[in-house]
C-alpha cells in the first residue's frame, strides 16, 4: 500500500514588518561602474540580498550611493559593524579575500546613519 506524502510547508513570506539590518557588503567591479550587494539579516534569523550598480568607479562613492538607497527602503533598522569586502572574483590573491576595508565601512554607516534620519524626519 502506497504512502500518502504530506504536503509541503510553502516557504515563509518575507515580512513587510521585520525589521533588517545590513551585516556584509560587497563590492564587485563592473566595467565602468561598481555594483554593490548589501546582504541583510533580520531578527527572525531570515536573509536576503540587495544590489545596486552606482554610476561609478569610485569605491566611497558607490557605498554613499548603496546605503542611500538601501536606508531608503525604510525597513532597514542599522547597520552597525557592516563589513565591506571586495567581491571573490575581485581579490587577486587569498589574502585580498581576508581583507576589510574599514574606512569604507565607516563612510557607508556614516552615510547610512544620516539617510536613516532623513527618512525617519519625513515620517514624523
């Protein structure tokens, strides 16, 4: 006698009301512009991805335009203690792939920071 399967839980939505937070950055060169993927977290232990390629060659000024973007969102509670790394297939040995780049991290939560309270400026 054949067993009856039960049937598969769906998968669970992502919330509109969790909140996430920004725990890695990654840089990856794209020709003439840099596309920048911002892996988020929430408190539910949920992950997700976010990219944007910034109309530039300038590492500091495609993470300013990334975390613009990613504070906009208006979901995204912090992003306290980001790493910033370049993308595997940008290091050039093994030891790039170990690197942080901790002034970008600082210009992209500084910058994050300060859309953050815009947005929650606008909302009061």
């Amino acid at each position: 006698m054949a067993r009856r399967r039960l049937p598969r839980a769906a998968p669970e939505p992502i919330r509109a009301t969790s909140m996430w937070r920004v725990d890695q950055v990654f840089l990856a060169r794209r020709g003439q512009r840099i596309e920048v993927t911002c892996s988020l977290v929430n408190d539910r232990g949920g992950l997700r991805n976010l990219s944007v390629v910034a109309p530039t060659t300038d590492p500091a000024e495609a993470l300013r335009h990334a975390a613009r973007y990613v504070a906009g969102k208006g979901n995204v509670s912090s992003a306290r203690q980001v790493r910033v790394r370049w993308a595997r297939e940008q290091a050039t040995t093994l030891q790039d792939e170990l690197v942080r780049a901790y002034e970008l991290a600082d210009d992209f939560q500084d910058t994050f920071e300060d859309t953050l309270q815009e947005v929650r400026d606008r909302m009061r």
